[in-house]
C-alpha cells in the first residue's frame, strides 16, 4: 500500500533491537484519514472471505480494526491486557510482548467471541507472532474459525508472518518492512 510505505519512510523512527516506532500516525497521534485508507485496503484484501467480526487486541489495533468494522459493518471486539472483575465467561491466554519484553494474560468474553464466529484478526503489527498465537489460541478456544489475520506493518526479519503463513493463516499485511539494521528501514 503506497500511501503507508510512504509515510513510514517519511515519519517512522528506527530503534535499537528492530523496533519501528510510527508514534505520530498510528501508535500515539493517529491520522484517521490515512487509517480509512488502511482499513479499506483490508477490505478489499479480504474480499468474498467469510467474516463475521472483527476482533483485535488493545490498544494499537482498536484504531485500524474499527475503521475496518465500520466499512463491513462488522461488530469489532478488542482482547483485553487486564482481566476485569465483571467479565462473564471469559478466555484467557498467554502472550509474550516483544517491545515490553515480558509475559502477560489476556482475555475476552465467550459471549463475544463465539463458535458461530468467523473471525478477522487486524493488527498494529506482526513481529515474531505472539499476540497472533495468543489470538489463535482464544479463537480455539471459543470453537470460533479465523478467517484471516491483516496487520498493517509486517516485520520480514522476525518470524511471525512464516510461522502463520506455514500454519495456512490467509494473512495480508499492508507493508512489509524486510529490515531495520543501521537505522535504515528498507521496505520491500
Ligand atoms: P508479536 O506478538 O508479533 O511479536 O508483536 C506484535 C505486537 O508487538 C504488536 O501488537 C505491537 O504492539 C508490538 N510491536 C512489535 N514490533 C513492533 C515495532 O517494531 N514497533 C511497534 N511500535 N510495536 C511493535
């Protein structure tokens, strides 16, 4: 997607250890016109595929994933990092964050993600998989199916987008940043 490449070669910050930062148009300040576009790429990415709901986790994936939700007119539901009290028959799985370096629970309700769902995953980004695996595993455990998983940047040099891609997950990520070594991004 040319827009996006564009943009993360003129505003996106590189950082020690392969990360990425794009805090002025997705991950803090957010420019909704360039997240419409984003979201309508999804759309015509996944077209004809079975989908349902949109599911994704907080807090960077709500904003491409309810742009995507309103153009399909989809109910969008985000996985939560913190377990609340009140949540009715909840699913919970393990998830390891690559950029805090450290394990925690996530969780969703059943009555929201459920075995009539045909799920598609939108995503901030794809980097070694986990919050994707974590994600694989909820929708298993709901008995739901996953349709397709959208991120909308892929890093090509961690394994995450191989390790789906092998399990036959219909992904489509929107740029593929294929490497981040000197502080250069080169975008395939
Ligand atoms: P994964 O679970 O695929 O290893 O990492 C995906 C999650 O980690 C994303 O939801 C995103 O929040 C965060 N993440 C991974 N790599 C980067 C990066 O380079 N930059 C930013 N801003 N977030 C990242």
């Amino acid at each position: 997607m040319d827009a996006l490449k564009k943009r993360i070669l003129q505003d996106g910050k590189c950082f020690e250890g392969g990360i990425l930062k794009v805090d002025s148009f997705i991950n803090h300040q957010m420019d909704p016109m360039l997240m419409h576009q984003i979201a309508q790429e999804f759309v015509n990415r996944f077209k004809g595929v079975k989908i349902n709901k949109i599911v994704t986790i907080e807090a960077s994936g709500i904003a491409p994933a309810i742009m995507v939700g309103f153009i399909m007119q989809l109910p969008v539901v985000f996985v939560k990092k913190k377990q609340p009290k009140t949540m009715e028959n909840m699913l919970t799985t393990t998830v390891h964050s690559f950029t805090k370096d450290r394990d925690y629970t996530v969780c969703i309700s059943n009555n929201f993600l459920t075995a009539e769902d045909h799920v598609l995953f939108v995503d901030d980004f794809l980097a070694n998989g986990n919050a994707s695996l974590g994600m694989i595993d909820l929708i298993k455990q709901a008995g739901a199916t996953l349709s397709g998983m959208g991120f909308v940047i892929e890093k090509a040099f961690q394994n995450g987008g191989k390790i789906l891609r092998e399990k036959g997950v219909h992904v489509e990520s929107l740029a593929i940043i294929e490497d981040l070594s000197n502080c250069e991004i080169k975008i395939r």
